[in-house]
C-alpha cells in the first residue's frame, strides 16, 4: 500500500501495540512505500513494537506474501476498491477492513472477514487477536471469501458486468 496519510497505518500500528500486549509472537508486515514510511517507523518504535513491524519496501510478490501470511487489514479512511482485498480472497485470507465504501463491498463482515468502525483501532485488535487464536475461524473464512472472489470478482464477470453499463447507456 501507498505509505500515506489516506491508508490509515497509524491506525493499525496502534492495533498492533494492543496485540502485541497480548501475543508477543505477532507480526506485522507493511508492504509498500510512501511519503510516511519513517514517521510510521518511528510510530513503532514509540509504540514499543518495532520489533514486531516489517516495513518491506515495494514489492512486486504480494501474491506471495499473501500466501505467507494469516490475516490481511485494509485501515483506510478512503478507498476506491481495493483490490487487495480481492488478491486476499483468491489466497484465501480472511480480512478486515474499515467500514467505508469499497472494503465494506467486497468483505462480508463475520464471513469472509471482519468490518470494523474507522480509526477504531481497539475493534481491530480485538478482530485481528480473534483471528489469530482460532485457526479454524481463518480458515472457514479464508474459503468463504476465495468462493466469493470466485463467485463475484472473475474476469469474465467484470467484463459482463461492464460490457452490461455500456450496452445501457449507450441504448439511451
């Protein structure tokens, strides 16, 4: 993600202080790049969990990251769509998601993952801890919302749908 004011990562650092409270094994990692970068790296280190926050840079491997991890969070304040969310769902990760348009479309929240309220960042602890102690809880989940990717967000369906919109507006 872009490391910027509109991404919200303040919000999930200070989530992350909270589980790390409870789980001194949890990991964070932050793939992408921004203007905010070393001040959220500083965040950590204040917050007394840099240690446990990976600031990986760019990458160009987020499928495989994804594979690598067990729950992705979406904290942004604005977000056109997100499709991270749908890479998420492919890999079958549960995610959560602030409640905002976009997130709030593709995550269906106590199925596929969780929605909670913007800049809540004690909801999202709270979701994040309970998904990191019921495997099972992530795994029903993660299934839920890769059959919803398969169901909603093919290509074919994309083109349907859009193909659909023109065919509308042009008939008028």
């Amino acid at each position: 993600a872009h490391l910027g004011p509109v991404k919200n990562h303040a919000m999930l650092l200070r989530a992350m202080q909270k589980v790390v409270a409870s789980d001194q094994r949890a990991r964070l990692y932050l793939a992408g790049d921004g203007p905010l970068r070393e001040p959220l790296q500083d965040m950590a280190v204040e917050l007394g969990i840099g240690e446990h926050v990976v600031f990986l840079g760019y990458r160009d491997d987020v499928p495989a990251l994804m594979r690598d991890c067990d729950i992705v969070c979406l904290t942004s304040k604005a977000e056109g769509f997100g499709m991270v969310l749908i890479e998420a769902g492919a890999a079958r990760k549960p995610c959560i998601v602030t409640d905002i348009t976009g997130p709030r479309e593709v995550v269906v929240d106590g199925v596929t993952g969780f929605v909670v309220p913007p800049d809540d960042d004690e909801a999202l602890a709270e979701r994040i801890l309970q998904l990191s102690r019921d495997a099972d809880l992530r795994r029903r989940m993660g299934e839920a919302a890769r059959e919803r990717v398969e169901k909603h967000y093919t290509l074919e369906r994309q083109v349907a749908l859009v193909d659909r919109v023109y065919r509308e507006v042009l008939g008028r």
